[in-house]
C-alpha cells in the first residue's frame, strides 16, 4: 500500500468513528503484529476498534475505497495459533473486541445468551453467576480472555456436552465486504421470535461459510448453554506406559457412543500434565531434548501422574445420585488392569486434574498456560490432527508423532480430547523462538508432521496462522472452490486476504 492510501484511510475512519477508534503508534503495530510462532511476528499497517456493527460497516466500505484489508480479530487470545497477527503483513488490525464487548441479552428459559466479539469466557461466566447459574456455558482450557465467538468461529472447542462451540452458534450477524449486513437463519426475516433458536430456517445454511474464512466480519451470535446440573462428578484414571494408548481408547469408546459420559473424555500425556506445573528440568538433562524416560517417569512420580491421565465428568441431582454409575466406570477401566483411580475429591485438590474438573464444570481456567513456559524463549504452536476412535489406529499416531518430535529435538506434549468417533489430538509444541536453529527445526517439524500424518490419513485441522496458506496448497480442488465463493462476496480481497489460504 502507498503511504498516501493508508494515511487518507485512517484519517477517513477517524472522522467515521472517532479517533478512539483508530491507532496507528509504532507501539500498536509491534503489539498487534507480534505472535509466539515460528513464522514471526507481523508488520501491520495499524490498528482499528469498531464499537458498533455500523463502525465494522463503515470500516469495511472506506477499506475498500482505500485498497486497503483488514484482518479482523476478537480478543487476540488463541495463543500459539497467532495472537492478534494476520496471515499476511501490511493489513490492518480490526480488533472487534476492544470496544464491541458487550452481553446483548441471556434468556434463561430458551437457555442462550448473545454476544459481541469481545465477550469472553470469564465475562459471560461472571455474567451467568450474577442471575443465579441457572446456566452453564461449555469453557475452554484456554485462556479466560478468550472471546466466545471468535473462538467458536474457529472451531474451537470445549469439554461438556455443547463442547460444539460453532455448533452451538445461532443467528449470526455478518457484514460482508460492501458494507451490508447479513444474518442467517432464522434472523433474514427481521423481527423473527426464532432467530436465535432454530438454525434451519429457508434456504441454505449459510452459518458455515463464515468459520475459518474471510468471507465476512462476525458482530454477534447467540451462543446456546446448558443448564447447570446441581452435581458435576469427576472422575480420573492414571495409566503407566505410553503404549497403555490403545487400550485406553478402546475403554473410552464405547462409554462415548453410549453416551455413559455425558462430557468429553480427555487422555492427557504426561508431559501436558506436568508440563502446566514446572518448566523444562535442564539441569537433571544436562540439555537433552526430549526428556529422558527415566527423568519423565522421576516427573510423574513427583507430579503424581501416569503416562496418561483419562478424566471425564458425570451430571445428576446429587453427588450420590451418580455413585453407582462412577461405580460402573471405575469396573471398566480397572477391568483392565492397568489403571489407578483418582476420585472426585482427589481432582478437588490436585492442581493437574482439577484443571479437568473445571472444563467440565463450566469454569474458565488458566491453569493450562503453563505449557507455554515449559521451554525458554516464548515460543510455542499447535499441531491439530484427528483420530478415529480405534486404539490401534490411535496408537500408530502416537508412534508416528512421537517419532517425529524426537528426531528433532522436542518433546511429545499431546491431550486426545475423545468424542464417540473421533478425538481431536492437540499437540503443543513450545520452542526457543529466540534460536534461530530451533525456529527452523520446528519449521522442519511442522512439515514432516503435516506430511506424514497426511500420508497416514491423519489431516490437520485447526491450523497457526503462519501456516493457513500452506496448509491450503494441500487441497487444490477446495482451494479452488473457496477462492470462487470469495471473488463473489469479496471480489476485492478486503476482509482477511489469505485466512486459511482463501485468496
């Protein structure tokens, strides 16, 4: 872009919406550019704060007016996926919510709540504590800053029933690259008493087209909860060996498919557990990387866990109301001879399971966060395949995994989050960002573990933002479709240029 361009643009936005809407310091571009991955940081063009679904319109009309893009964000916390860095330098930051931070309305008796942008997991918990917690929103294990509904719209996720939390989405308001606003559903008929219960309304689903897109800027959805149960009930089973894997998923399979446990199981490696506790022990390593066996068992032993940890949750009136089902669980894992339970009041007081109890009861955490100092240097990335549910197939993945982080030179750090068919098996991966020779050897990880867990079957899903374009390479044929659907609705590249590859 030509200097003259953007300065005409920021003055344009600053007489639209006002000059706390807009800023272009060095110090905001660093801030909004910088990012813990591998990629680097970004150069953006500077930052704009929208208060107002008509202050997004009128952002998007003068951007286009002006050649220039935005690069819309809500809270700038998906952390190891990109922070508030766009794909691409030079685009403009439209960070949604600074100021478009508000819960619009919670109907208790329809149980949803709609949100802005910048409404956040603590803020919504806050929110649904102060009317009494009849309702219970379905949290992440990320950080409470988190937005609801950029989260959502990646295809994020949680761990109680309505872990779904795109799914969970209703009624969207979208404004699309020309300024005009969009709502799906029900909400095209204005004025609708269903706009934010019924999905299926005439026509197309058109929700879908705006997750993990750039075809149109997100201002408000309702996010649907679930009623408080009177009794959430953890339980916790630890595992010895790394290979117990596949029988583990066998155990859970079919409590899944049955819907036994109401919640998501999660199967938690060793080294993601320890790992939110303490920080690499260099001096019982002398620098190996990965961790030597016998240094990680000397971890589990100090830490209290196992090669996994499987934690799950039961709902019900009362604490005792449930006692014979976590009967019926504890007889099929100990069945197996291999596992050791951990009861509901032990994940009460240990630090590493009652991060479990929380996803499951609703309660933003940041207990987690502490992957991300397990290495010096601040840098960190996620790795985000699926598993079918079978525990030879999920085997093989952490054989394929494992092997290729050793070869070069980190460590396997893996939570398998267990539907009925499939897990989605979130690998963190923290690195010295400040090592030039340990950025390329993530880099040069990243790429055998794209490769060879597509060989496998295996594809990513979620994906940093440093390598959404590259990931799309992969798929020509939707690459191809995406990029028809954004020259209709964008034929400009205004919104988010090259967001998961969508040119």
């Amino acid at each position: 872009m030509s200097r003259e361009f953007s300065t005409e643009f920021f003055s344009a936005l600053e007489s639209s919406i006002g000059p706390d809407g807009v800023d272009t310091t060095p110090e905001a571009c660093a801030r909004y550019g910088s990012n813990r991955l591998p990629g680097g940081d970004r150069q953006v063009a500077g930052v704009v704060m929208p208060a107002t679904t008509a202050d997004v319109a009128a952002a998007v009309r003068l951007a286009g007016e002006h050649g220039m893009t935005l690069w819309p964000t809500s809270t700038g916390q998906n952390l190891g996926l990109g922070e508030f860095s766009p794909v691409r330098s030079g685009q403009v930051v439209l960070h949604l919510g600074k100021r478009m931070n508000r819960v619009l309305d919670v109907d208790e008796r329809l149980g949803f709540a709609v949100v802005e942008p910048g409404v956040t997991f603590w803020q919504l918990r806050a929110e649904l504590r102060a009317r009494g917690d009849k309702l219970m929103l379905s949290s992440t294990s990320g950080p409470p800053e988190g937005s609801i509904l950029g989260n959502a719209l990646d295809r994020g996720a949680g761990y109680t029933p309505y872990f779904d939390h795109f799914g969970m989405l209703c009624g969207l308001e979208v404004v699309l690259a020309d300024g005009s606003v969009l709502h799906t559903g029900d909400g095209l008929l204005p004025g609708a008493a269903t706009r934010f219960v019924n999905k299926s309304g005439f026509g197309p689903l058109l929700d879908g087209m705006f997750s993990q897109s750039n075809f149109g800027i997100a201002t408000q959805a309702a996010i649907w909860l679930m009623p408080r149960p009177p009794a959430v009930v953890g339980f916790a089973f630890t595992f010895p060996e790394d290979d117990d894997l596949a029988e583990i998923i066998e155990l859970v399979r079919p409590l899944k498919l049955s819907n036994a446990v109401p919640t998501l199981i999660k199967v938690t490696s060793d080294v993601y557990a320890f790992g939110t506790r303490c920080t690499y022990p260099f001096e019982r390593t002398g620098g190996a990387i990965p961790l030597p066996d016998t240094v990680r068992r000397e971890l589990r032993e100090q830490h209290g866990t196992g090669a996994w940890t499987v934690t799950g949750a039961l709902y019900g009136p009362s604490a005792e109301a449930v006692a014979p089902a976590i009967e019926r669980i504890r007889a099929v894992f100990e069945g197996s001879g291999r596992a050791t339970y951990h009861p509901h009041d032990r994940m009460l007081d240990d630090p590493l399971l009652r991060i479990h109890l929380d996803t499951f009861s609703g309660e933003p955490t940041d207990s987690e966060l502490g992957l991300l100092n397990w290495r010096p240097g601040g840098g960190a990335t996620w790795f985000l395949p699926a598993t079918p549910m079978i525990g030879e197939v999920a085997q093989r993945q952490q054989e394929l995994s494992r092997r290729i982080l050793t070869e070069h030179g980190f460590e396997y750090v893996v939570e398998f989050v267990c539907g009925p068919r499939a897990a989605r098996a979130l690998h963190i991966i923290p690195f010295d960002r400040s090592d030039p020779a340990e950025v390329a050897r993530m880099n040069a990880a990243y790429d055998a573990l794209v490769a060879a867990h597509d060989a496998a079957g295996f594809p990513i899903g979620r994906t940093p933002v440093d390598r959404q374009e590259w990931a799309m390479q992969r798929l020509p044929q939707f690459q191809d479709v995406t990029s028809r659907i954004k020259g209709a609705l964008d034929p400009h590249g205004i919104i988010a240029p090259g967001k998961y590859g969508i040119r």
